[in-house]
C-alpha cells in the first residue's frame, strides 16, 4: 500500500472512472466527475473547513484526533474517488450497538472504511473479542493507529484494537463471529465484491454475522445476497444479520 500521492490518485481516478462509466455511460460520468471536483473545491474554503470542526467535542473530551477537520487536502481528494471521511456521532453509535441483541464477548468487531478510527475507539467501550479497522487511505490509517495509542478511557473494555491499511476487497475477514460497521464505505461495485466474499466465506465457515449499516445508500445490495436478513433499523441505519 506504500505509493506516492499521484500513484494513489491515479489508481483511485482509474478505478472510480472505470466502474462509473460501466454503470452510467461516459458522459453521465463525466458530469458526475467534474460535479464531485466541483464540490471538493467549493468544501475547501476556510469557512467550509471550519464547518467540519463541528465535530470536535469527542476529541475533546478524549484527546484525540477523530474530527474531518484536520484531514489534508491529499486525503480528502482521494475521498472523492473512495468515500468522504466522516466520523460517526457518538450518541448514534451507543443506539445502533444497543439494537445488537448479542453477547459482545463472542463477538469481533470490523469497520470497513475506518478512517481516523473514531468507531474503533466507541467500539471499544464494548467488551467485543477484538477490534479491526479497515482503511485505504494511508493518512487517515496513521491518525488511527496515533488514535488508538493515545486514547485513554475508564469505561474502556476492549483493548485489543487495530488498524489495518489494505482495500476492503482484499481485507482477510476473520473466519469468527462478527459484527461489520459499514459508514456507506465503498461504491456499489466494491461493496458487491466484499459482500460476495463473505457469502462464499459463510459457506466454508458458518458463523454469525451481524451488519450495521449506517448511512445505508446501497441497502439493496445486503438484501440481495441471500445470507442477510433485516432485523430493523431506523432513518439513520438497518441492521441486518446471517439467516439462521
């Protein structure tokens, strides 16, 4: 995963240009590009950037650095072509784990999309087995691993939390009961590749699955693997586990 900023630009451009003209046509997807830059440059003012400092009071109070704020122009950039950066607020967070009806212990956590790391860390107010994030952008995968050294909390109660740098396509996923936290992380493509993965997994390796979906854009997608039923949710995000 170790490449310069324009190699990783290219690769993410050629990836999204690729997928979008598939599915749209090409000059769908050129107006679907030169908006998306359109809005990264418009998002980059001074007063657009204090506006993302909105979500500082976490950090704050755990000293930490979670906020979309503080992400460099690079990583936002390649967040075009991937998906934005975006902390998930934590009175949300504490709702969508209480609407789990399982025994955190047996479980593993997985986000895919984990940026900065901020769920990570919410995570680990829960005594899940283990914790992994998964990111592509290497600045947001740094301030995570910073994150999960440096926080500190007395209701902590899982301590064993990591950050890995890969794709979400090529992410190993645990052959264990787990719950996977999806802040709409990927494009439908990517998502159809990770979801199809888990399908064949499940076959090899029965085993619980739960799936919290936030922000849940491409919910059909989870609806049509046919190993994921929907146990409820509300406006803000579905849950969905493996039918028994």
């Amino acid at each position: 995963m170790s490449s310069s900023f324009p190699q990783q630009l290219w690769r993410a451009l050629r990836g999204w240009w690729r997928e979008q003209a598939r599915e749209k046509g090409a000059t769908r997807a050129t107006s679907l590009l030169v908006r998306n830059l359109w809005n990264f440059v418009r998002e980059s003012t001074p007063e657009q950037r204090r506006q993302r400092y909105g979500d500082m009071e976490y950090d704050w109070e755990h000293r930490v650095n979670t906020t979309s704020g503080t992400v460099n122009w690079r990583a936002r950039l390649l967040g075009v072509f991937h998906s934005p950066y975006q902390p998930t607020e934590p009175a949300l967070f504490q709702e969508m784990m209480a609407s789990l009806p399982i025994e955190f212990d047996q479980f593993t956590f997985i986000d895919l999309g984990s940026g900065k790391g901020r769920t990570l860390l919410m995570a680990s107010e829960y005594p899940f087995r283990r914790i992994v994030g998964v990111e592509l952008i290497a600045e947001l995968h740094r301030a995570a691993e910073e994150n999960i050294r440096d926080y500190r909390s007395p209701t902590q109660r899982c301590a064993r939390i990591e950050s890995v740098l890969t794709d979400a396509r090529e992410f190993e996923i645990p052959q264990e009961p787990l719950v996977l936290y999806l802040f709409n992380p990927l494009p439908e493509r990517a998502l159809s590749d990770v979801l199809q993965r888990l399908g064949k997994l499940l076959v090899k390796t029965p085993r619980p699955v739960w799936v919290v979906y936030h922000i849940p854009l491409l919910e059909d997608l989870l609806g049509a693997t046919g190993f994921l039923e929907k146990t409820g949710g509300t406006a803000d995000y579905s849950l969905y586990r493996t039918i028994r």
